[in-house]
C-alpha cells in the first residue's frame, strides 16, 4: 500500500482516469451498494470494495473520457431497465461532476496499443502518456501500462491486500 499512497500523493492535483469497470462498480455502488453483487458486470466486487473505491478517489479527482462513459453506459443498460429505468437519471449528476478528456479516435489508432487494447484502451494509454495515473482492473490494459513505463494502479491489487488478510 506504500506505492499506492506514493501514487495517490504524487496525482493528487492532476486526477486519475478510472476504467471502464471501476467506473460501473463506482456507478452502481453510488445508486445502491446493495446492487454491486447482483449485476452482471459488478458481482464480483462487494459493497466493501465500493468502500475502498470511494476512500481512493477522496484523494484523487475521477476523469473519464467519452469511450469509457460510452463503454459504461452501454453495459449499464440491462441494469437500467431492471430499475424502471431510474438509473440513468440517477447518474447523470455523478457523470456531470466528473472532469471528461477527449482524445480524438483518429489520434490514436496508429498507436502500437490500439492493436493490442482497442480504442477506449488506446485514449487510456495517450492520457497516461501525458501524465494521468490509471485505475482499472484490466490486466491486459494494466500489463501495457506499466511495461510501458506508465504509472497505473490496479484495483484488484487494492483488493487482495484486505481479501488475503
């Protein structure tokens, strides 16, 4: 936990871009923890992992970009639905406050990481290179990151310091 309190230290003023997972574990543990372990794409996370979330980005300002909210959104939908469709509006403030970067798709996609991450991986990477720090629970995106001498946290890292405990 030394390294991520470095982290958290050293981005305090610049933000940290949350992934496409993280941002729907943050989304629906903010509408009802209750509902992290019943939806499809957070039920392997717990109330108690929303908890750390939150502690996390108490210290560091949450940004996203028009992929991951799009991504976020789109695998949101069913859950939406099963609430009669009071989510998305429930959302809307918490997906206002967030700081939004665009990178234009067209920059990215003769990048080296867009073959192997895809698009919304790829804007990732070219955030980090201009010096945002990374949350997310994609090893792949999380392996490139870091093998590319960019600073990112993944957040099952954070997780199995209190799971093995």
């Amino acid at each position: 936990m030394d390294y991520i309190h470095y982290l958290t230290t050293k981005y305090k003023n610049k933000g940290i871009i949350i992934d496409t997972n993280i941002l729907i574990l943050f989304l629906i543990g903010s509408y009802n923890k209750n509902c992290i372990s019943k939806f499809k794409k957070t039920m392997q996370y717990t109330p108690y992992d929303f908890d750390i979330l939150i502690k996390l980005l108490k210290y560091l300002k949450p940004i996203t970009t028009p992929n991951i909210l799009t991504e976020a959104t789109n695998h949101c939908d069913s859950f939406n639905s099963s609430t009669g469709y009071k989510f998305y509006p429930f959302i809307s403030n918490l997906i206002d406050a967030k700081k939004e970067l665009y990178v234009e798709s067209k920059s990215v996609t003769n990048d080296s990481s867009f073959i192997k991450l895809g698009l919304t991986d790829s804007v990732i990477n070219s955030l980090s290179v201009k010096g945002y720090l990374v949350l997310t629970d994609d090893l792949p995106l999380f392996g490139y990151l870091t093998t590319t001498g960019k600073e990112a946290i993944n957040f099952n890292h954070i997780r199995s310091e209190y799971l093995l405990k």
